[in-house]
C-alpha cells in the first residue's frame, strides 16, 4: 500500500497545477492523478482547429507570480490551444511540478474509509489521502451526442474535445460539422479553407461578436505589464474578473444614436466585453432587444444571401447562452463549398454507412463528420467518477435534484473534500484563471489552518449549503441567463436537473464572502 500523503489532486489543468503548487509551497505533501498522457486539462484535450481562448491572454494566465506573469510572453490577443499548452509546460517546469503528477491515471472511485480518502483507477493501485480535492474542470466531460446510426459511419469522425495529436486532412473531403457553440464556430471556418464541401448543421443559432484577434502591439504589454497588478486588483472588483469598461448607462435611457455608438465602438474592439455596452443588457429583456437586433443586424451585412442570414440569426437573449467570440465565423458562409442545414427544419433521420440521411432533403455522402456538440457542464467530470462520502453517501445520488455546495468549494458529508471551480461557484461566468487562484489560495489556507490547529477533519455544514443554494437560485432567477436553454442549467444533458450550476451574483460578493467565513473561524462548517 502506497503512503498516506496529504492531499491528492485530481486533474492536471489550469486549477490542479496551481493547487500542487501551492500546496507544495506550504510544505505538504502533494500528488496529482490526472487521465490524460500530458498535463494541460480542458487545454490539451480540446486540440481541434482553430481552439482558442474567448479571454484575452494577459488576463488568462496566473497571477500568482509577478516572475512568471512577467516574464511569459503571449504573442496574441487571444492565445491558440499550442501557446495556452505551451505555457502550462512551461509553468510545471519553472515550479518543479512534473516529478508529483501522475499521468495516464484515470480516477475511478473516491471513497472515504477511516476518516481517509481512498483513490483508485481501474486496476489495483490505490491512493490513500487526508484531503481529496477535484480539480476536474468545468467543461471537461464531453457529451455524448446520441445520434441515430452514428455507430455505422464509415468515415472519420471526430469530437472536438477529444481531438486526436495527429494532423487531420480536410482537402478533398465533404464533412459535416454538428454543433455551433463556440467550439463549432471556431472549427467551421477553418474546415471550410479546404474542405471541397463542408455541412454546418446547426441545431441552435448562437450569438456572436468579433473577437479582431491579432499580434499584441509589444508597447500595449509593456504598458500592461507594468501595472499589472493593478490591473488584476482592478478586475477583482468586477462581476465578471475582466478588466474591461462597464457602462454604468441603461440601454434603454440613451438616445438611438448613443446607442448605435456604443455597439459600434464594442463590434469594433471585440469581445465578451460587449455585453457590457450597457449595464442592463443581462437583466433587463428591452435592452437585451437592442443589443440582440445590433447583432442580428451585423449577420445580415456580413452574410451575401439573405435565407442564409435569417437562419444564422437566433432570435433569443444575448448572453443566455455562451456568447461566442468569432473569427470568419459568419463570413464563411459566404464560400461556395459551405452550405447550412437547419435541423430545426430537416432533423437528421439516421446516419448511414457513407453519410447522414435528412428529413426534406435526403441522404449526403459525408467522408468526415466532426461532433462539436458540448459537455456534461459543471458536474460531468465529478459524476463520472464514484465518489462516497460518509454514511456511504454516493455524490451523484445526493446531487439528483441538483448539485448541493457550500460555496462550490464543498458539500456535506464530503470531509476534507474540495472542489476548485465547483457548482455553486462564480467559475465560468468569470475569468476563469483568476477565480481559480482565489478557490486555490483559499483552499491551501483552509487545509493549512486545520493542519496548524490541530483539526483532523472540516465538513461544510448542511444548513449552510442549502442557504446558498437558495441565495444563487434567487441571483439567477434575478438575470436573463435563467429564461433560455443552456448548459449553465444542464439543458444540453437528457435528464439533468434544470438548476442554475455556476453562481451568477458576482465575484466581488462572493470573494467577500469567502473572506468572512475566514474571518468568522470557518462558519458554516463544522470542524473537528
Ligand atoms: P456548446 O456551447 O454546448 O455547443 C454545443 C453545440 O452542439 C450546440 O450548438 C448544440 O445545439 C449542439 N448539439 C448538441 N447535441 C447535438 C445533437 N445531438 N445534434 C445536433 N446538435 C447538437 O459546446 P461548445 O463545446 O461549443 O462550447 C462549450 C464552452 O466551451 C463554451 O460555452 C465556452 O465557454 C468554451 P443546442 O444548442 O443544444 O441545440
């Protein structure tokens, strides 16, 4: 049997490496166990064409540093998968982290036994820990799109977040790319550069804003990175963890002109940072409208055909869904080897042998077929795992009607078990690195003070979790983010609980309410 070791992390991404990190730094004794043959997380798997980060790259990256956030050069605006993977080595090697992670190591159970928790994978090796915490991602555990006959197909077919190390050839071929999420938005417009025929079929339109990536101006990220830790404290005080303008103004009390300015002058620098154009834009349905008809009024200037236009637009909130962050993205169906297919209107009916065969239009002979069809968002990765806490308690029974977290950091009847990122947690509504170093600092400071105080054990409090489960319930039902379909509710997944998964009332509220459970000993959980 292997040594107890303090603490085992599970998941070698942005959150885990930082974790091993700083628990390392505090002197405990720390190992990952992470499934994949590399570290890297969301950022080696999703490998497809044209991955990139939607956060501009000086504010996707850790902070914990000065050295480091100093010393890395990012190259572009937004960073591409290689550079985002690139950095992560980079960071494993500066801090010495290789030689405590496990590879290849495919976490199966997490069973606490003995006031210990016990970590396996499929074979006998066991891992025997103090304290377990998950650093599993937020979107790491792809769906399983349940399409007809898919198992029949003949030709290549590819999941955008499993995406193979090797080079794939699109020249010559006839593919059809499912799913318009931001992953299926950045891969169609690279497909289509050599595809001799690329299907989109699209089940939902999304809404999408230029991202005008480009090189970064090397005075911008002198200047930048001179006040970077202003900058980071700046964005701290933020709902959203970026640092960019929010526009105290109602789009509903400026003038036609105003408004058209603002739009104009968000278009024109790209990105998420459009959706703070005006201050009501997530609350408030009237000025959804208006940044809704901007956007709707942009795919029609941009795409040449006019039916095209009309089916690329989705007539739904802005930002209820994922905004996506486009390149090319609506110009490409303006090439010729392009052609959309609305599955509202011609669902597919079966995928063949050597195609996919199409109510109202009838069978298309397809080489590839590319599933960019999302993830089982937020609590995939923990339930795909067999995870018991005490009195045999199985996490994902006790979850059925909806994840149940102190915080997103923990959850009753887990002792000693964390979760960076958890449900319940700000984590994709946010910046997401930063937010990852807020959960990690307070986790290490919380394993530290029950270490240095002698504890052997901290358990979120029932009481506790369900107040807070209350509390980002009434935040959500408060924005426009509540009212359409998307994974933030589990509506992708057949059969998930329809529960508003991240916590939507801000990082600034929710920071400070980490720091007075610090401040109060702890309170809403129950040490011993
Ligand atoms: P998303 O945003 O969940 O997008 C998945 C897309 O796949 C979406 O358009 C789905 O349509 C579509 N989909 C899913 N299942 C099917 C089936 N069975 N048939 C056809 N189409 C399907 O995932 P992404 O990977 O693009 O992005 C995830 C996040 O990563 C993103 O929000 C960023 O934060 C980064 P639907 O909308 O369900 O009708």
């Amino acid at each position: 049997m292997h040594a107890t070791h303090d603490v085992i992390v599970i998941g070698a991404g942005f959150a885990g490496l930082y974790m091993l990190h700083k628990l390392r730094s505090y002197g405990f004794d720390a190992h990952i166990l992470e499934r994949a043959p590399s570290i890297g997380g969301t950022w080696y798997w999703n490998k497809y064409p044209g991955a990139r980060c939607d956060t501009e790259s000086l504010q996707y990256s850790y902070q914990f540093s000065e050295e480091l956030q100093q010393e890395w050069e990012w190259t572009e605006k937004y960073a591409r998968q290689p550079e985002i993977l690139n950095y992560l080595n980079h960071v494993a090697d500066r801090f010495q982290l290789h030689a405590h992670i496990k590879l290849n190591f495919d976490v199966k159970n997490i069973i606490y036994k003995n006031e210990l928790w016990e970590i396996s994978g499929k074979n006998e090796e066991k891992f025997h820990a103090n304290f377990c915490i998950m650093a599993t991602g937020c979107l790491s555990q792809p769906l399983n799109a349940k399409i007809a006959g898919i198992e029949d197909f003949e030709g290549e077919c590819y999941q955008s977040s499993l995406w193979p190390e090797k080079e794939i050839d699109f020249t010559k071929k006839t593919i059809a790319v499912l799913g318009t999420g931001s992953s299926g938005m950045q891969i169609i417009p690279e497909v289509a550069k050599s595809a001799k025929k690329l299907y989109v079929l699209q089940r939902t339109p999304n809404y999408s804003v230029p991202a005008h990536n480009r090189s970064l101006d090397p005075d911008f990220v002198q200047e930048f990175k001179k006040n970077y830790k202003k900058n980071r404290a700046d964005a701290k005080k933020l709902v959203s963890g970026f640092l960019t303008t929010y526009n105290k103004k109602s789009a509903l009390e400026v003038t036609k002109q105003e408004l058209k300015e603002e739009y104009d002058k968000r278009w024109a620098a790209g990105g998420l940072a459009f959706l703070a154009a005006f201050s009501d834009i997530t609350h408030n349905l009237d000025a959804n409208k208006t940044a809704t008809k901007y956007i709707e009024d942009k795919i029609d200037e941009i795409v040449k055909n006019k039916k095209i236009s009309e089916e690329l637009k989705p007539r739904s909130i802005v930002g209820c869904k994922r905004l996506v962050i486009e390149s090319n993205y609506y110009d490409t169906f303006n090439k010729g080897n392009v052609e959309l297919i609305n599955l509202k209107k011609n669902p597919i009916s079966w995928i063949k042998r050597k195609g996919i065969d199409i109510e109202g239009i009838g069978e298309i002979d397809i080489d590839m077929i590319i599933l960019a069809t999302g993830f089982d968002a937020m609590t995939g990765a923990l339930n795909n795992i067999n995870i018991i806490g005490k009195n045999n308690i199985n996490l994902k029974d006790k979850w059925i009607n909806g994840p149940e977290t102190y915080l997103g950091l923990a959850t009753n009847g887990f002792p000693n078990f964390f979760t960076i990122t958890g449900p319940g947690s700000p984590s994709v509504l946010t910046n997401m690195i930063p937010t990852i170093e807020q959960h990690v600092d307070w986790i290490a400071g919380c394993i530290r003070y029950i270490k240095t105080k002698s504890y052997h054990s901290i358990e979120a409090n029932r009481d506790a979790e369900i107040e807070w489960g209350k509390y980002n319930d009434k935040c959500a039902h408060d924005t426009l983010r509540y009212y359409c379909d998307s994974w933030y509710l589990g509506s992708n997944v057949t059969g998930k609980k329809r529960v508003f998964y991240p916590f939507v009332g801000g990082l600034p509220v929710y920071i400070e309410k980490c720091e007075k459970i610090v401040n109060n000993s702890y309170e809403g959980f129950t040490l011993e």
